[in-house]
C-alpha cells in the first residue's frame, strides 16, 4: 500500500480528540504536583532557595541570549531585591493549569504553562526528575496543536502545525526509550544483571516493593533485562497492534514500580499519561466508561 505522506501532514487533524485528553491529564497531574510543591515553594524556586542561583549572563544583551533568557528568568540577578518574584511564576502556573483545564484561552493558556514551568523546573532542578522536564519538552510540542479556527490559509497551517507536533510527541516518546536503553549497554551492572539490584540498594530508591529485587539476584537479572528490551523494543513493538495493549500493560506495572516502589513518582506517572498517545480513540473511550462506571459506583456507596 502506497503511503502519501505529504497527505499525512496536510489532512484534516484525526487526532485532535485523543491529544486534548491527553492534555487535560498531563495538565491534571501538573496541577496536583504543583500543588504538593506549595510547602516549599520558596526553598525549590526562590533567589535563595536549596539550588541557589545558577548566574544569569549580564555581560550577554538580552537579546544576544536567544530564548534562554525566557526560560532563566528567576536566575536574574534582580531577583536578589525582589525575592516574591518566584510567587508569580507559582501562581502563574497553577492558574494557566487550570484555565488550560477548563479550556479557557487554550493557546494562551499553553504558552503560559509552559513559560512557567519550564522556568520553574529549571530553578528547581535538584529536586526534579526526567518527568519534569520531559514534561516541559511535551508541553511545548502541545503549544503548537489546536483546533482550527477558520478555514483557508490559518486553517491548513494549523493542520499542518497538528500533524506534524502530534508526530514529533510520539517519537519523542520513542527517542527517549531507545537512547535510554542503549545507553544502559556501556554499563557493565546492566549487561551482568545487577543493575536494579545495585539501584534499589541505595536508601533513596528502595522500599518495601523492592526488597525482593535488592535479596534475589535472580529476580534483579529477571527485571534488568526485561527494562532493557522493554525500552530498547519499544520504538518498534508499540506500533504492533496485537500486541501494543499488552506491551503497554507490562510498561504501566513497570513505571508504577518506578513511581511507588522507587520513589520517583513524577517520571514515572508522566510516562504512563505519555501511553494515552499510543492509543486509539477507542481504547481511550473504554478507559474515560471505566473512570465513570468507578466515579458513578463511589458517588453511590
């Protein structure tokens, strides 16, 4: 069968359904995280915070600094005087989280969140995982998809701006699976086994979920190979439809282990809202009757 894939760029969005369920999700998570992060709001983002300030270029005119100095404004200098400034990116974010969620401005309401977040995430940076800031990279790609206001020009730009950020989300996905895994290769505790054994050995990243895997080397080789199949097959298997849902079953239960057993929550739960991309609008309507069927069961006990 011949692929016109001028056509897949070009056509009517299929997708615009599935990507603005997937954004509502991502924004959720964003905003209960944010919300978690309030307590010590000033000591991740302020001038004077845990990070401290990681220098903002006087010497290089603004304009000379490309787009980093939009994303590096809290390491401004003058932050130092007024030290409520990193309030207004906290603010800023909850609310074009939530406008984001009620659909309110949803263009604005994009670039918002993602000015502010990654402008956080980068302040606060020693105490993020990779989901944060692959989250600013997903947030970015989202900025750029839309329903189609008009017809004509605007119209068929924003088809192709659809088209073409819907695509660069999943092999973002994909990229990153792969690369992680293939770089796991040049590590000798990977190739012999030990690998998760060593990992769930250090405090941070252990728990009662993971003592089986720190006591049986066994059970350690067993899920240090599967991690490193899983993530080197996954750009390949995940578009197999007999076996995606499955594929994606056996990587949710893994990123779980990752978010609840080894404590690094936010990674873990980000790639699994990152799955929803993955999915055909059936699959995802199943998943919205579940969550209503169980909503509907709670409201009534």
């Amino acid at each position: 069968m011949k692929v016109n894939i001028p056509h897949i760029f070009t056509r009517d969005f299929p997708y615009l359904e599935k990507v603005t369920f997937f954004r509502k999700v991502l924004y959720a998570f964003m905003l209960f995280t944010a919300i978690t992060m309030l307590p010590i709001a000033q000591d991740l983002y302020g001038y004077y915070g845990l990070v401290g300030t990681r220098g903002f270029d006087l010497s290089v005119p603004i304009y000379e600094q490309g787009t980093y100095a939009l994303i590096n404004v809290l390491n401004h200098p003058a932050n130092s005087i007024y030290t409520w400034v990193f309030l207004v990116f906290v603010i800023g974010q909850l609310f074009f989280l939530i406008t984001g969620l009620l659909n309110i401005w949803p263009r604005l309401s994009g670039v918002m969140v993602f000015f502010f977040t990654i402008n956080l995430v980068l302040k606060g940076y020693i105490a993020m995982t990779g989901g944060e800031m692959l989250s600013c990279f997903l947030l970015f790609y989202l900025m750029f998809i839309h329903k189609p206001k008009s017809q004509g020009f605007f119209g068929e730009l924003q088809n192709i701006l659809n088209n073409a950020f819907y695509w660069i989300l999943l092999i973002q996905v994909c990229i990153l699976y792969f690369y992680s895994g293939f770089y796991k290769l040049y590590d000798e505790h990977w190739l012999d086994g030990h690998a998760i054994q060593y990992v769930v050995m250090i405090d941070e990243y252990g728990s009662w979920l993971t003592i089986p895997f720190e006591r049986s080397y066994i059970l350690s080789a067993i899920a240090t190979y599967l991690t490193l199949a899983y993530q080197l097959l996954f750009p390949v298997l995940v578009w197999v439809k007999k076996v995606k849902v499955p594929y994606l079953i056996f990587g949710t239960l893994f990123h779980l282990l990752i978010a609840f057993g080894m404590g690094i929550f936010t990674f873990g739960i980000i790639m699994i809202i990152c799955y929803l991309l993955f999915l055909d609008m059936e699959q995802i309507n199943a998943i919205k009757a579940k969550l209503r069927r169980r909503k509907t069961v709670t409201d009534n006990a």
